[in-house]
C-alpha cells in the first residue's frame, strides 16, 4: 500500500519556526518541540504540552491517532499516555543520571520523527527504536568496561524487551525494535524501513557531534555512503553542507 504523507507532517513543507522551545514548567528548561507535537516528555521527567499545535484535521481524519502519536482510544483523557511519552520516561529511568546518552536518544528521536514523516514505516517501532537504541551501553560499561558496538548490540536486545514487554507493547514490534537495536552500529541481517530511520537519525546525531572536520568533498561522499533514506542524505545535506 503506498502511504499518503500528511502535508501538514512532510518537512519539505516546513518553515523554521516550525521548530521551537518551550520552557518546562517544572523545572523551566527548554524542550524543544515539532509543531505536529502533541507532547513532550522534559529529561526532568514531567511531561509538556505543545502549546502551539493545530490540531483541527484531526476531528475528522481517520488516522488522527497516528499521526499524532496517540493510542487509539487514550486521546480523550480516559486511557494511558502516549506511547512516546511512556518510552521516554522508561528511557530516563534505565539511564538515570547520564545526561549525555538521555540527550542522544532524545536528539535521535527527533531526527527519527522528522524522517519517519517523509518516509513512512511504523510508528511504534520507530519511536522505540529511536529511544532505545543505545540502551546497552551502560551494561556494556559495567560488565566489559566498555562502550563498544559489539557490546551494545549484544546486551541492549534484552534490555528493550524488558521495557517494552513492561508497558505491553506487541510482540510483533517488540521483536522488530529489538532487531534493530542489536544491529543499529553493524546493520546485521536488518534492513526495514524502520531500520533504515534509525540508521540515518543515530548518524546526524553523531556526525554532529564530531564537529565540522571535513571539506565539503568529503562530506559530499560520506553523506552518499552512509545515510540511507532519501530524507536522511537531504538532512544531512542541508546541516553539513547548508544545502
């Protein structure tokens, strides 16, 4: 079935203020928002609400819930939080007080989101994976003293499973998110839409991180060697090379 992106969601679409902060009113840091956000969760662990989102398409649209990041049912105050929000706060509790692998998974789960909305695939597996993809890391210090890939695709699995089995997420995305993480540094025998979200929204992250050290030659070619969505090499391409 060919998917029909909402223009609302395609980011080709978007303007620059459609990205912003709003400060957290528990703690007063910012959290920075999509404008198709519904809620985020603040690394306090207080969730916030997007004051700025238009939602009047979604009284009539049939697939409102996902495209808002809903659960079928929740939206009207009766059911349990989003799925997003109850992963981020799982999120923040295995990681605790490491600020530096909360803030990853977070700018992942953003990238993965905005690529996700051009791209298709599903959504649960996307927002979990996003946010769980590292999830090992910290096992892998503690046992090994180190934070290799080998480690982390070796121990995360187990890790999501148990949070994802803890807030009764299906077993069909269960076993798909936990592929993902035990193949997100090596690729292994993976290759889904999902996947594909993950590689290139865990790569901006890191490739941002590295700093600008390379010419815009060699950008050109590791942006063609390694994303692998065409949204994934368009973002790349417009953050490393202001395209």
């Amino acid at each position: 079935m060919t998917r029909v992106i909402c223009p609302g969601q395609d980011t080709r679409h978007w303007k620059p203020d459609d990205i912003f902060a709003v400060p957290c009113p528990q703690c007063g840091k910012n959290v920075e928002f999509f404008k198709d956000d519904v809620s985020r969760m603040c690394r306090c662990g207080h969730r916030v609400e997007n004051p700025r989102l238009e939602t009047g398409c979604a009284r009539w649209c049939g697939h409102a819930d996902e495209c808002l990041g809903r659960e079928p049912g929740a939206a009207d105050g009766s059911g349990r939080p989003p799925l997003r929000d109850r992963l981020t706060a799982a999120m923040l509790v295995q990681f605790g007080d490491d600020n530096k692998r909360i803030d990853h998974a977070l700018a992942v789960l953003a990238h993965a989101e905005q690529i996700h909305a051009v791209e298709g695939g599903d959504t649960p597996v996307v927002i979990a994976a996003a946010l769980l993809h590292d999830i090992g890391i910290q096992e892998g210090e503690r046992i090994y003293g180190s934070n290799a890939p080998r480690y982390q695709e070796m121990l995360g699995p187990p890790i999501a499973g148990r949070i994802m089995e803890d807030l009764s997420m299906d077993e069909a995305t269960i076993q798909h998110v936990t592929r993902i993480v035990g193949s997100h540094h090596s690729a292994g025998d993976i290759d889904t839409i999902e996947f594909r979200i993950i590689w290139d929204a865990d790569a901006l992250v890191n490739l941002a991180d590295e700093g600008p050290s390379r010419t815009k030659d060699q950008w050109q070619k590791m942006i063609e060697k390694v994303f692998r969505t065409p949204t994934g090499k368009k973002t790349a391409r417009r953050i490393f090379l202001g395209e």
